[in-house]
C-alpha cells in the first residue's frame, strides 16, 4: 500500500462511516481495486478510531452529558444497544476476519443494506402518529437498533445504516437517531481496536503496515469524518435515505457482476 492509497482509504472511512452505504464494505472493495494484498484489518480499524475522533468532537455536548450524568436511560440504551455486537464479534471472530479477506459475501451485503434503508423508510413514513426522543425510547427500541448493528459486522452491510434503519422503524425523531447511531459506534469502535490490540499482544496478529501509512489513513479519516457527522445530520432532518439505498443497490449488482462474470478485481 502505497501512502496516496492509505490517504484514499481513510478519506473513503471517513465518508462512509456515517453516511449508510458500509465504510467496511467500501474499503473491502478498494483494496480489492488496489491490489492490496498486505495485512490490513489493523489499518482498518485504526481508520475507524479516526472516525472515533471526529465523533468526539461533533458529538462533544451529548458525550459531556453522559459524563456528567452516567446514570440515566441513554447510557443503559446505548449499553443494551451494544451487547448484541459484542456476542457476535465474540463468537464470530474467524468468520468476520475471513468475510474482510475474501469478500465473498460483499455483493449480497450491499444489498442487504439497500433493504435495510428501503424498508426502514418504508415503516417510518407508513406508521402515523408522534415520534420518539430520548425520553421516551424503551429498551425495544435499543435492542432492535443493537441487533441490527450485529448483523452490519459483515462487510458491505453499513453499521449507521441498520441503526438508523433500526431506529427510524422504531419511530425515533430522525435526529435522534442519528445522534444515537453516531454515539453508539464509540463503543462498537473501541470493541474493535481491543480485540485487535489483544491479537497483536498475543501474536497472532499477521505483521502490520507501516506505522506511517497508518498514521496518514487516521488522520484522514478524522478530517473527513468531521465533514461527513454534520452532512449526515443534516440529510437525515429533511431527506430520504432511498437515494443510499438506490446506490448501495447499484453497487452490490456491480460487484456481484464482477464475482461471478467479468472477475476484474474478484
């Protein structure tokens, strides 16, 4: 990996991460369009901590009220919303790793969020009657939004995606539930960099990339990140998410196309 392709990749994280058309997808994607072949899962997860940064600066008011107040429903929501993911990362640790290196499942998963967003859309505007804040969320709704963000470990299936999905189905204002789905990546993130710490502790991480690669990919996908947290909050207050979905769509008969026909990068 040369330095322009990790500064690309963490743009590209930066960008995807909130926007809900799966960064890991996307970055499956473009290593498999750059050729790369070294190790690269402690790349990726360092460029998801760059995105970690940018959520503590945007979100730095509700992160202070959690703070201040660690006691109260949306740290048990946000807690009760990560447990799902947690079990599944656990106990699906070697399928997720080769799901990232051979990206056999990508095509499937594009589309799998392009559901997601449809019918979560769909169900939002379909169901009459006054939305949810942050008061009156349940332990339902946090569940739901936690599984849903189990199934986006795979890559192509987007984590902002089957949360706001989730959350949007469930009724929640549409910018709480942004700010809910931005709030519960950090522990979702910080999950993932322990782990992969753990591997490299242990020794049975494969040998990593340069430290200056890494380094250029986190600091880009913070800048980045910055950018895309308040376009995100933005579209989400006036916008529908069928626009994503239509391109995730797109993308996922593109690569299936290329697994199964053309096999320029598959």
């Amino acid at each position: 990996m040369s330095i322009f392709e990790a500064i690309i990749l963490g743009a590209v994280q930066g960008l995807t991460e909130f926007l809900p058309v799966s960064s890991s997808g996307h970055l499956v994607l473009l290593q498999k369009i750059f050729r790369i072949s070294e190790p690269v899962l402690l790349f990726d997860t360092m460029v998801h901590v760059g995105t970690l940064l940018a959520v503590f600066v945007v979100l730095r008011q509700d992160i202070w009220s959690i703070l201040r107040r660690p006691f109260q429903p949306l740290t048990f929501y946000l807690i009760l919303a990560t447990i799902p993911a947690v079990v599944a990362a656990l106990f699906f640790k070697e399928q997720i790793e080769k799901a990232f290196s051979t990206a056999s499942f990508l095509g499937f998963a594009f589309l799998i969020t392009s559901a997601l967003l449809i019918i979560s859309e769909f169900l939002s505007r379909r169901r009459s009657g006054w939305l949810k804040n942050q008061e009156s969320m349940n332990r339902l709704d946090a569940l739901i939004i936690g599984i849903l963000q189990a199934v986006a470990i795979i890559p192509g299936v987007s984590r902002s995606g089957s949360t706001l999905s989730g959350a949007l189905s469930r009724k929640l204002d549409r910018n709480f539930a942004a700010r809910f789905s931005f709030l519960l990546s950090i522990p979702a993130i910080l999950g993932a960099l322990v782990l992969q710490i753990n591997d490299i502790a242990s020794g049975q991480a494969p040998e990593s990339l340069p430290f200056l690669l890494i380094i250029a990919g986190t600091i880009t996908a913070a800048l980045v990140g910055f950018f895309a947290i308040n376009l995100m909050l933005r579209i989400i207050q006036g916008s529908s998410l069928r626009g994503f979905a239509l391109y995730t769509a797109i993308l996922g008969i593109l690569v299936l196309v290329d697994q199964f026909v053309t096999h320029l990068f598959f």
